[in-house]
C-alpha cells in the first residue's frame, strides 16, 4: 500500500519529469504528440493542390503536390517527435526545431531531422480520401 509521502514523492518527481522534457540531446522536447485515430476519412476537397493539412485528431498529414495526387504520412516527427505543424511553402513543418518534409515523398528538406516521415496509405473513394497506416 502507498503512504501519503510516497505517492506525493512519486507525483512530484512525474511532475519534473514532465515538466523539464530534455532529451538525450540537450534539446528541449516539447510535449509530444498523443494517441490519435489511426484511421481517417476526410474530404479532398480540404487538401489544397500544392499543399497539404495536418490532421488534430488523427495520426496523418495529407498532401496533394500535384492536382488528383495524395499523399499521406504518419504526423509525428522524426526528430524528436513532436507533430509537425503546417504545411507551407512547399513543404512540411514542424515548429518544435524548424525541420520540413517533402510533399511528395516526406524526405527531409530541412535538418534537425534525418530520416523521412514515414509512408501511410491514402486511397480516394469519390470526394473523400480514407486513410490508414
Ligand atoms: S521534433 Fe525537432 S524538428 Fe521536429
């Protein structure tokens, strides 16, 4: 059983934990991306030619780099993990250290990060586009 002390220990150092959120790098590492839908159906008609969104509730950035091409990738950065955040000027960005991603392939344009964003299947069923890891 847990005394008072012990839980209020364990609780306070969750709270540093949390709270500092340096990674094995140095860097600040903000608060990281949840747990969202791994599935998804949106319109296309949301996904602007030469652009892309980001979905909130979902696990997926979706983009069309050519008129009728989607593609879709997982949200989260290859850095360290935050979700990028917009897609702009050509390219996909995450705010947390200024990285961007290709439209049409997630390949690295811009640095910290190293690797692509990884791949995941959109298909276009009519108006709408499902996707899935
Ligand atoms: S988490 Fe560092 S650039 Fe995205």
């Amino acid at each position: 059983m847990t005394d008072r002390r012990s839980f209020l220990t364990a609780a306070g150092l969750a709270a540093v934990t949390v709270g500092t959120g340096l990674g094995a790098s140095g860097c600040a590492k903000p608060v990281q991306i949840g747990t969202g839908a791994t599935r998804a159906t949106i319109p296309a008609a949301d996904v602007p030619v030469g652009g892309g969104v980001v979905l909130t509730d979902a696990r997926f950035v979706v983009t069309q780099p050519s008129p009728g091409v989607y593609r879709a990738f997982d949200r989260t950065c290859t850095h360290q993990d935050c979700p990028v955040k917009r897609v702009e000027g050509g390219g996909i960005s995450c705010s947390c250290h200024g990285s961007r991603f290709s439209l049409e392939d997630g390949s690295v344009l811009a640095g910290p990060a190293t690797r692509p964003l990884p791949p995941r299947t959109v298909t276009v069923r009519g108006d709408q586009l499902d996707l899935a890891p």
